[in-house]
C-alpha cells in the first residue's frame, strides 16, 4: 500500500501503490531469489510487475520526476498526495487478491 513513483518503458515514472511483493525461490537452489513488485498505477486503472530498480520511493526525486505539464501525470500527483497525508483511502487503487507471494520453482 506504500505510495511510489514505478517507471514503465515508454512513459514517464508515474505515482503508485506497491499492490504485492513476489519472491521467486528456486527450490532447487535456495541462494536464487528473484523480487517483482505489483505496481497499481494511481489514476489511471492499469498496474504492472516492474522489477525492483523501477521502483522509487515517491519522496526520491519528487521535484525531477513530477516536473512535467502533462494534465494525467499531475492529477495523478495530486491524488498521490491525497492518499498519504490520508485525505483519501488507497482502497479504490488496491484490489485484493489471495495469492501467495512467495512462488516456489
């Protein structure tokens, strides 16, 4: 539920919410993990599992990546900072699913 900025080939690092955090674990070599996190994209009703480094946490970089004019990324700025200073509920961006994080292979 932790408000981040997460960053898709092709478009600009936008506002979202960390839905989930998959660990891989090989089962037959424990040292191997692999870490994908599922991001919610906050106003804008589209999610992805982005690797680690495509992920910032929303207070890093705020003034670089929120310098823009695009109408979209700054009502979704807006709506970001409603949902930390808890002005609105996260609840909306956030479906709830049963799955296990931790998948074994």
């Amino acid at each position: 539920g932790e408000v981040v900025w997460a960053k898709v080939r092709g478009f600009p690092w936008w506002p979202g919410l960390v839905k989930k955090i998959i660990t891989r674990v090989n089962k037959h070599d424990t040292t191997y993990k692999e870490c994908k996190i599922i991001v919610n994209f906050i106003g804008d009703n589209s999610h992805a599992e982005l690797p680690s480094n495509k992920i910032d946490k929303f207070s890093n970089n705020f003034e670089e990546y929120s310098k823009t004019k695009n109408k979209a990324l700054l009502n979704s700025i807006q709506l970001a900072k409603k949902i930390i200073s808890g002005e609105i509920s996260s609840d909306k961006y956030l479906m709830k699913d049963n799955k296990e994080n931790v998948i074994i292979f």
